[in-house]
C-alpha cells in the first residue's frame, strides 16, 4: 500500500528522519514506535505533505506522493488523526464527521459552502454515512453535541471517525491513545482490530505498548530519526537494542 524509500528530513542541521525506508502491506496495521523526538510525527507530516522532504520516496501503490499538496494527498486516500487533536469545538460531532468526507474533494468545498434551500439528496446520503460511522465508535448519541462537549477519549474516536469519512485506503493515527482510560483503550483496540478486518491499512504511532503488541502486524523503531529495528511485536520485544532506545525506558525509571 505504502512504500518509503531514503526519507529524511533536516529541521536546521538535526536530521529529524534520516534516511528511513520501509513498506506497509495492504490491510495490514504497521506501527511506528520510538522515543520523544525520534520522528514519528515528522513522517506523518512528510506522507500527508504537510512538510516536502529533503530526498526521498513515497509512494502509495503505483502513485508518488512526493511533490503532492496535502489536499491532493487526501484525495489520493490517505487519512490522519493528529497527536493533538485538531477537531472544530463548536460544531456538532455530525458535522465534524462531514467535514471529513469533504477533505477526499469529491464533494467539492466550494459548492459546499453554497447556500441551498432544502438537503440535496447527496448531502443526505453523506450524512447517512457520517451517522454510520458515529455508530461505529459509539458516538450516534451525541451527533448533536458541540464536539467541544465531549469527552477527551470520545474526542479521540470522534476525529478517527472523521478521518474515516473521506474513506481512506490509508489511515495514519498519531498516539490515538495518549490520554485515554484502560476502558477506552480496550475500545479503541476493539476498533482498530475491526477496521483492520475491513481491509483498511493503517499506520499507528503509539507509545501505549499493550495497544501496539496486541494489534501490530509489523514494527518500525525510531530513534534520533534512524531506523534502529523492524520485526513483528514477539522480535520488536526481544530485541536488546530496542529494549536500551525505548521498551527498557519504564524500567530504568523504577
Ligand atoms: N516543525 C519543526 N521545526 C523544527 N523542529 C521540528 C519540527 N517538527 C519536529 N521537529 C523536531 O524534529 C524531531 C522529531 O520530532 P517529532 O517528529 O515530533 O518526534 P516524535 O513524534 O517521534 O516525538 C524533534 O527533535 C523535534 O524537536
Ligand atoms: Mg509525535
């Protein structure tokens, strides 16, 4: 689904993602863990186009995303959540939802801010679909609320089922559960292992370990911007190099 080939990107002279290569099958969940500071958002911000790289490839199947505008990039169906959420407080949970199927383009922004007498049938069939997709994570009772109003830990599910709305064949979520309870991680892992079973590939940055090894196909570690180990959750785990750079962290606090 995706391949990233010599990635790197330089903030002043510190290469925040130095040379990073890896592959994410179609349908798979594929993790990227690491400390503070090891580049995991920077790569979600080269793939989506937020940042243009300083070498590097990235392509989603046959189509190169380098060079892309960020709105191209969704269209072309890649999907982000963001490590601090970027949700409109003040409108309602249905319309935040909406506003993600409008990032895909199909719908067209501008006739989309066009006044129009009545709901046109597209706009039913596309809130039909936000409202399904508010089931999903359990929220179809709250589509009128003020997103703001919300929960911190619905808040997270609010702005996946949002991302969701522009259907994406990719989907990158950044630290989803940073915040959440154990039950509303339970839920999220719930979710996740769900929309896996759909077919949808899924990048995850996480630090919450539990969450990674149990819905992680393959692991990417980061440190200081390098790759230091790929391998599924049992490898990721015995691996003494990562265990020092990142697993062993919790424990050298004790
Ligand atoms: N826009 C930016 N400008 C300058 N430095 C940045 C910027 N974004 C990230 N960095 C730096 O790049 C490094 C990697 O950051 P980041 O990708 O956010 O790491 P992670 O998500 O793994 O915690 C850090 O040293 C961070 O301070
Ligand atoms: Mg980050």
């Amino acid at each position: 689904m995706l391949q990233v080939e010599g990635l790197t990107k330089y903030f002043g002279g510190v290469a925040a993602v130095d040379h990073v290569s890896f592959t994410v099958p179609e349908g798979s969940i594929y993790a990227l863990i690491g400390p503070n500071g090891a580049g995991k958002t920077t790569v979600f911000n080269l793939i989506t186009g937020v940042l243009p790289p300083d070498s590097g490839k990235i392509s989603l199947k046959d189509c190169r995303l380098n060079g892309l505008n960020p709105s191209q990039i969704a269209a072309a169906g890649v999907a982000r959540t963001f490590q601090n959420l970027q949700l409109f407080g003040s409108m309602t949970v249905l319309e935040n939802v909406v506003t993600g199927a409008y990032l895909r383009g199909s719908m067209g922004f501008v006739r989309s801010m066009v006044r129009r007498p009545g709901i046109s049938p597209e706009d039913r069939a596309l809130m039909q679909y936000s409202l399904g997709l508010l089931s999903e994570v359990g929220l179809s009772d709250k589509a009128g609320w003020p997103a703001g109003r919300l929960p911190f830990g619905q808040q997270r599910l609010l702005e996946i089922a949002r991302a969701l709305a522009s259907c994406p064949s990719l989907l990158l979520l950044d630290e989803p559960a940073a915040g959440l309870n154990t039950g509303e991680t339970r839920e999220l892992t719930g979710f996740l292992k769900r929309l896996k079973e759909k077919g949808l590939t899924i990048i995850l940055v996480e630090h919450d370990m539990d969450t990674v090894m149990e819905v992680a196909d393959s692991i990417l570690v980061l440190d200081f911007g390098r790759v230091i180990f790929e391998g599924t959750p049992v490898e990721v785990q015995a691996n003494p190099e990562v265990i020092r750079a990142y697993l062993g962290e919790e424990d050298e606090e004790c």
